[in-house]
C-alpha cells in the first residue's frame, strides 16, 4: 500500500494496513523525545487512539509539532 | 494597570506577545520578558525529521511562559476551513494542554483577511468542544456581535492586515466595537506598527493589544517591547482617567482675565 506522511510518499508492499504507531517509526528519528500531535485524513488522532487506529492504502498521515506563530 | 480578564483568568498585563520573526530564541525569550506579557502566541508545523529547530524554539517558549507564569495561547494559523481549524486546534490542545485557541480562519490570500462564515462555523464546533475561543476577525460589528453570541468571551478583530504594521485602518469601527460590545473582552490583533497605535487602541477602551511583528521587526526587539509596555499602560491610564472632549475653537489655557498691559488697546 502506498501512504503519506507530511507529503512524503511511503510504499509498503506487505501491509494492507499498519496502526498509527507504526507508521510513525516509518517517519521518526526520535519519536519518544518529540512533541508532536498527528491527523489521518484532515481528522485529528489522539495518542491514546494511535495503537488502535488503522492507516490504509491512499491515506494521508500529517505529524505536527509546535512552532513559533504570531 | 488593572486586570486583564481572559475567560476569568486575571492577567497583569494587557499585551499578548507573538513569538515568531525574531532575529533569534535568545531574542524572542528576551523581548517577551521585556514586555511584561503572560500571553504568548505560537503554532503547529508539520515536522521534518531532519530539523531539530522546532524542538529547539518550543524550548525557549516554555522557558519564558513558565517564566512568566504565563499561558500558551495556540494559533491556527494558515488554515483556510472551519474543518481544518477544527482539527488543529484540536492537535493544539492535545500538545499545549490548553483549551485557549486563537482561531484564525482566512478567507483571502492577499492580505489574509479573515473569513468571517468559516470562522463561526469553527467557533460554534469549538466553544461546543470546550475551548475558549478567542476569534481574530475583522472590524465588523455584526461580526464581533455574532462571534459574542455564539460564546465567545474575548473578541479580536484587525487593526489591519497581518503583518503590515498600518495601524488602525478604521478607528470609526473599532470604536463602535467598543461601544456596541461594552461586556467584550476585546483585545486589537494583527497590524500593530507603533506604540501609538496600540496607545490609540487602549485610549478607546480596548482591553488588550495582541501583537507580534512591530516587536520582532524592530532594529532593536527587547527596546520595542518596552515601549509597547509603555504605550499600553499610558492609553489604559489615559482612557480610565477619562479624555477630554474635543473643541471646535480655540479655548485659552492661560486665564485671560486681567490680561497683560499691552493688549489693553487693542
């Protein structure tokens, strides 16, 4: 299946579908020293749901994490 | 000063503080101790694995906020939906761990003018949700009301566009604001150039100037803040000790009464 991840495309050719938490190892340096907050599809995720939360074929991950704004 | 009320939060200062488009952290952390603000404002980005900066700036953010004994207030910045802020106030609360949201939602790339539809829709799903919402609109009255009806507490329209540093384009509107929504906490955001111009806004009994790039763009940032303390506490004083009215003529100061020998034959 093919996903993105913060605009980055990801091909897994053995997966149909992979939980939230995996698809960030994908994407993550050091995801346990990070603060970020994640949505799937445009619809926010919250960390307790990401074990449980499935990413499939076509989906779009976006990670944020804070930043100075105005 | 007197207190600034923030969904009855009690706050010393009256000036919420941007933290972006400051020469450095070390500056940014400066120039917001210097201004004496509790409230700063900041955002979410997508994350790059490869840059550490953000992790780096989120530091020097929550050095200064716990500094302060300050709140975090989130923005939604860039985002053009009622969906969208949704979402990203939702993922700002989650990381913040505050439900204080200032809502942007714009309507107009040109000059990042608010959409006032997508804004109500957002708040009315927000103020639903638990946040506290404070709306960066524009200088619409019927807006403002509107946004008050719905639950919002404290209002912020434009002074004018984002980042242009113009000052109070329509002081007529503001005023009336000011006058149709007396029980608003309404604090002026987004155009801020000079002191006087947030001065301007506290003589007309604003309650609070939000401001970001008239500090950080200064030659000198830490100076700036200052001055902008400065300017909020003379237009608070000024509008609690009550402006005079103005005259359509001239009125002199000095008595005239047993006036100097020389002007006795004219």
């Amino acid at each position: 299946m093919n996903i993105h991840i913060n605009g980055k495309a990801y091909s897994l050719s053995h997966e149909v579908h992979i939980s939230v938490s995996s698809a960030l190892t994908l994407h993550f340096i050091e995801p346990q020293q990070s603060t970020f907050a994640v949505a799937l599809n445009g619809d926010f995720v919250g960390k307790a749901d990401y074990d449980t939360t499935l990413v499939k074929n076509g989906d779009s991950l976006d990670v944020l994490l804070p930043i100075q704004g105005g | 000063m007197m207190a600034l009320n923030i969904y009855g939060h009690q706050l010393d200062s009256r000036l919420l503080i941007g933290s972006a488009l400051y020469p450095s952290p070390e500056v940014m952390k400066q120039a917001i101790l210097a201004s004496g603000s509790q409230v700063v404002t900041l955002s979410l980005k997508r994350q790059n694995p490869a840059e550490q900066s953000g992790q780096q700036i989120w530091r020097y953010i929550q050095e200064v906020v716990t500094e302060v004994n300050g709140h975090l207030l989130p923005n939604t910045a860039g985002c053009k939906t009622a969906k969208e802020a949704v979402t990203l106030a939702k993922m700002s609360r989650e990381i913040f761990k505050t439900n204080w949201l200032k809502l942007e939602v714009i309507g107009d790339d040109y000059n990042l003018q608010p959409d006032p539809i997508e804004l109500l829709n957002a708040a009315e799903q927000l103020i639903k949700d638990g946040f506290k919402v404070l709306p960066y609109c524009t200088d619409d009255l019927v807006l403002c009301q509107r946004l008050y009806d719905l639950g919002c507490q404290v209002i912020m329209p434009w002074a004018s566009p984002i980042g242009t540093g113009k000052g109070l384009m329509n002081p007529y509107n503001l005023e009336t604001i000011r006058l149709r929504l007396p029980d608003a906490t309404l604090i002026l955001d987004a155009g801020i150039g000079k002191p006087s111009d947030a001065c301007l806004a506290m003589e007309m009994g604003y309650d609070g100037i939000l401001l970001n790039s008239a500090v950080a763009l200064a030659d000198n940032p830490i100076l700036m803040a200052k001055a902008f303390s400065h300017a909020l506490e003379a237009g608070e004083q000024a509008y609690v000790a009550g402006v005079m009215q103005q005259r359509q003529t001239a009125h002199p100061s000095t008595p005239t009464l047993d006036t100097p020998f020389w002007h006795q034959n004219s």
